[in-house]
C-alpha cells in the first residue's frame, strides 16, 4: 500500500492527553488507512471506504 500521498488527520474522537491518539488518512483512492499517532512508522490498518463508513456510522451511535 503506498503511503506517500496520504494526509493523516486526528481523529475527533481521540483523547487529548496522554498521547491516545488514532491518526485517519481518508484521502487515498480505495482505501481508508488508520495509525496510531504515538507510532507514525508502525502498523498501519487499511479499511475498504464503505466498511470505514460503516464503522464510523456505529460507534457515532454508541
């Protein structure tokens, strides 16, 4: 997966103390890509954009 034009974003639902941050790059074409902001050159989760969706749309309601 090539990371190199991927704009990261913090989540909004990302804790603002103590580094509980999870990073969201949305802008890649098919795929959504996750990280943890505490380890920039770590594992990275790559989503399909409706499971993604999917995904947000149920924790928004929890």
């Amino acid at each position: 997966m090539d990371l190199s034009n991927a704009r990261w974003r913090k989540s909004t639902r990302s804790g603002t103390s103590s580094g509980e941050c999870v990073e969201v790059a949305d802008n890649l074409t098919g795929v959504v890509a996750v990280r943890d902001s505490k380890d920039l050159t770590g594992p990275v989760l790559a989503f399909d954009p409706a499971a993604w969706r999917s995904f947000v749309a149920s924790a928004k309601r929890h």
